[in-house]
C-alpha cells in the first residue's frame, strides 16, 4: 500500500479504476456534476 504516494500500489489503481469508470459513464452521455462527485466520494 502507498498511503502517501498516490502515484503507485493501490492508490494509483483506485485513481486509475475510477477515471476510467467516469470517462466510460461520460462517453455514454452521464453527465457529472459537484454533487455527483461528492457523492461518489462519501459512497466509496
């Protein structure tokens, strides 16, 4: 794990896993706005 370094280990999976789940969600016309964002955020 790498706590402090979003760049490797499971903090650079999650960061990439979630971009990747946006820009699909986003080609498909979901549109995002702050509150869904934030959302997200507390869901996960």
């Amino acid at each position: 794990m790498s706590l402090d370094d979003s760049t490797a280990g499971l903090s650079k999976m999650s960061i990439d896993i979630s971009k990747a789940f946006i820009r699909k969600l986003s080609t498909q016309g979901e549109k995002f706005t702050t509150e869904k964002f934030r959302t997200l955020k507390v869901t996960y």
